[in-house]
C-alpha cells in the first residue's frame, strides 16, 4: 500500500467540493443554494479530513529533535492554510465562474474556447 502526501488530500478536496458544487447547481440551478449545500457536505468532510492530518503531523511538534519539531509546525500550518483556502477559495472561484457565464449570455458574447451555445464553466470537453 502507498503511502499518500497531505498535497494530494488537498487536490482531493479540491476536486471533490467542485464535483460536488456541480451536482447541487445542476439540481437546484441557484449558486448560492448550491455552494450552501456543498460546504455544508463536502465542507464538513474537507474541515474533518483536515484535523485529522494536522493532528498526525502535529504530533511531529512534541519530538525531541528540532528539525522534526519544525517539519511538525511547518506541516500543521500548511495543511491549515490549505483548508482554509478550500473552504473559502473555492466557493469564491465557483461564485465568479457562474456569474462571468451569465454575464456572457446576457451580453450574447463567447470565447473561442466556448463550445456551442451552453456556457457551462464546468461542463467537460470531449477530446476531437
């Protein structure tokens, strides 16, 4: 079995709040409904996951040696940093994405990357 980084757990959460976002706004269609709901699963279960891995590499602070003291210290912050910046970050960014979508349609223009008349900001592009 592999071992896995704090980094990647952050992807994870990453990922799985925008997965999660995209399935309550396809339901309800309302940002601000959808965000609610996705921090209110998703959101627990990011802060849950989080604690847990702070308090494994928290306990690198109560070392004798230094340098893992500091590799402790320096890992528990990190991984608070990155919790906070998901649980607030993210929402944000889906919050801009919607709105520049519907600003788009309501001015009638699109990129050239847009595909077609839906001007989904999470829709998935099919290779050619």
């Amino acid at each position: 079995m592999h071992e896995r980084d704090p980094e990647h757990d952050r992807a994870d959460d990453t990922i799985h709040f925008m997965h999660t976002f995209r399935r309550n706004f396809a339901r309800s269609g309302a940002v601000e409904e959808a965000v609610s709901e996705t921090l209110g699963t998703s959101g627990r279960a990011m802060l849950a996951s989080s604690a847990v891995l702070m308090a494994g590499f928290g306990v690198f602070v109560l070392a004798t040696m230094q340098n893992m003291r500091s590799f402790g210290f320096v890992a528990v912050c990190t991984l608070a940093v990155a919790a906070l910046m998901d649980l607030t970050l993210s929402p944000a960014l889906v919050r801009l994405a919607v709105r520049d979508v519907k600003q788009r349609e309501r001015c009638g223009t699109t990129r050239a990357s847009d595909s077609g008349s839906e001007l989904d900001p999470f829709a998935q592009t099919e290779a050619a």
